[in-house]
C-alpha cells in the first residue's frame, strides 16, 4: 500500500508523492523536522542568536529527544558581543552504547542573514533535521560500538560560541574520552556533499584556551571509505581537490568544529557546497552552485562569475535570501530531499558498523 505525502508551506507544496520504501518514508520525517526549524508560515522560521526564535528551536529539539524517549539535557550560556548581549543554550543528548567512548556529533540550530531574507533552511536547519533523524534511528539501536553524544549548538552564527562552551565545559578526562567529533553545518543544497577534516596550514586557534590542534584525517577517511563501498547511497560524498586555499579534503575552522578540533579532538565535518567554483575568494567553499539563478553571470567554462567586478550573487545560498524553502524548492526540491536522506544513511550505518568504528582507534 502506498502512502502519500503533501506539505503545504505558505501556499507551496512540498510532495514526496509516494512512499515505496521505508528509506523514503523516512526521509519524509527529515524533511517535516526542517519545516518545522525553517517554515516560512508553518515553521519557526529565522532564529538569530539570543532571540527568542533561537529559544523556540532548543525547545523544539528537546521535545523531539523526549519523544524518543532521550534525556536532553540543556546547557545555557550568556551572549557577551560589542553590541548586543542575551542567553543562548546548547541542547544534548546521550545514546550509550557498548563503549563509554563517545562520538560527538553536533549541529547549531542558530542562523543569520534575517536583513538579506534568510531563513537558515540549508545553514542549518538541515543539519539539525539530519542530525534529529540519526537521534531517531540511533535510539533504537542496541551494542553501537561507541557511545554517541548528540548536540545541538546555539549562537555558532556570532562566534562558535555554543561549541566553545561545550568544550570549555568538558572536564580533561571528558575530552579523553571522546574519540571524535562529526559537525553537520549546511549538508543540503550545494552541488556536492563534502566530509573534509581540519586543515594543517590554514585553521585559527586563537580564541581557544590550550589550543592542541588535531588535524588527523582518520574519521573523515573512514566515513568517506563507508560511503563509497559500504554503503548503498544514491548520493554520492567525496573530498575537495587540492587548491590555492586548502589541501585536499581540508577545511578552515569557521563552524562548530573548530573548538574540538583545537582541542586535540579528529574531526569531520560535512557540508553541501562546490569547492571548484571559483569564488570571490578563490575556491574556498563560499560558493556552493553553479546554478545560474545564484549568479548574476555565471561562466561555465573558469566556474565563476562572468562578471567579476559587478557579480553581487556569487553562487551563495547561506546567508541570503535565497535559503529559504520558498526560494530552494522549486529550484532544487529534489536534490534537498535526496542529500537528506544520504546524509542521514551514511551517519547511522557508519556508527553502527563495527569495520568503520575500528578505524578510530588507530
């Protein structure tokens, strides 16, 4: 028996059409969790550091953790900036499993870009969508060979701040303990799923205390082996091409995994983006489609823009007022559904496969 699906979003409708597997359906809840985060009229919508959208989003996450009969436990924190102070809080959770050693994975549930018409879809409500459907899968699941520690980060928009407290909180025989660390940060939308680790010549410690920074490949490697022969993805993940700005497979310290791997915790981080456009600074990322709607004047044959000096759009979803449902669905409806899913087929059965997890201990 089929089963069908339509959302309505302020007027858009948003369709899985039909069910014919549980993977779909089960995408279908990824995809109800980022309405429920980014919505125009059906969601929370924006949630800027401090504010009380941001509040609404801890609290929508911590139900969903009940809901699967976790214990979320909530740490709160002060937002201390030149401009503007306020709280903010990081939302977690614990899955035990037959090792105390712990694999944290974590996404912010903050976003930015509210004057350029952002709703933080992609940056990063996909990331906590992603993150609450492995928490759903997870939670089932008996003997994972490590312990998984889920968190949700507040306030990464305005300085990291969510994911500098968690660490700074983490006593040194915590820190020990955890094994590494996987950040979700916009894993939809862009042209390609990336997994990268901590770049060795070009990543910042300076507002971490004791920086010991951890630039081991290890847990990217293994993810990415998993992705590529172990796993039956319809999406694929790779690792960037070497470039003026990283080596390959690395990636600067500008989201949650910079304090743990400054920390001397290995890191892997996964996001959507396209690391062969060259941007306006270079390929670094910032560009993530080559799609023409993103651009002023897209050139294909340099992958950049057309017009350098007058290009205003860049081939950026994040921070503009195209990450939005509204905007991404009839452009990429269906590649957001299908990064989903991948993204959330690859998390779980790596953690649950004792050949991937092994290769963390070397």
């Amino acid at each position: 028996m089929k089963l069908y699906y339509v959302l309505a979003i302020g007027g858009l409708l948003l369709t899985t059409a039909s069910f014919d597997t549980r993977a779909e359906k089960e995408s279908f809840g990824t995809l109800k969790h980022l309405i429920a985060l980014a919505g125009e009229k059906n969601g929370i919508g924006a949630r800027p550091a401090g504010s009380v959208e941001e509040q609404q989003a801890a609290d929508y996450i911590s139900q969903q953790l009940r809901d699967l009969n976790l214990i979320p436990e909530r740490q709160n924190f002060s937002i201390e900036l030149d401009d503007f102070s306020g709280q903010s809080a990081n939302v977690s959770a614990l899955i035990p499993g037959r090792s105390e050693k712990q694999i944290v994975i974590g996404a912010h549930f903050d976003s930015t870009g509210v004057k350029q018409g952002s709703l933080g879809a992609t940056d990063n409500a996909s990331g906590v969508a992603v993150l609450l459907s492995v928490a759903e899968h997870l939670s089932q699941l008996k003997n994972l060979p490590f312990s998984v520690k889920l968190v949700f980060f507040g306030s990464e928009e305005v300085g990291k701040l969510g994911s500098k407290h968690y660490v700074e909180q983490l006593a040194s025989g915590q820190r020990e303990n955890v094994v590494a660390m996987l950040n979700l940060d916009t894993v939809i939308g862009g042209d390609t799923l990336y997994i990268h680790s901590a770049s060795s010549t070009n990543f910042s410690c300076k507002n971490v205390a004791q920086p010991n920074l951890n630039t081991s490949g290890n847990f990217r490697d293994a993810l990415l082996t998993y992705a590529q022969t172990r796993a039956n993805l319809k999406v694929a993940f790779t690792l960037h091409d070497e470039s003026d700005a990283f080596a390959q497979g690395e990636t600067g310290d500008w989201s949650d995994h910079q304090a743990f791997a400054c920390s001397g915790i290995p890191i892997a981080y996964i996001e959507a983006t396209n690391m062969d456009i060259e941007g306006k600074g270079g390929k670094d990322g910032y560009s993530q489609t080559t799609n023409s709607a993103f651009w002023s004047c897209f050139s294909k044959p340099t992958l950049g823009s057309c017009e350098p000096d007058s290009e205003t759009k860049w081939g950026e979803i994040w921070h503009t007022e195209f990450d939005r449902l509204e905007r991404l669905n009839p452009i990429f409806a269906g590649r957001l559904n299908s990064q989903l899913q991948a993204n959330v087929a690859l998390i779980v059965g790596a953690l649950r496969d004792q050949e991937t997890m092994n290769k963390l201990m070397k």
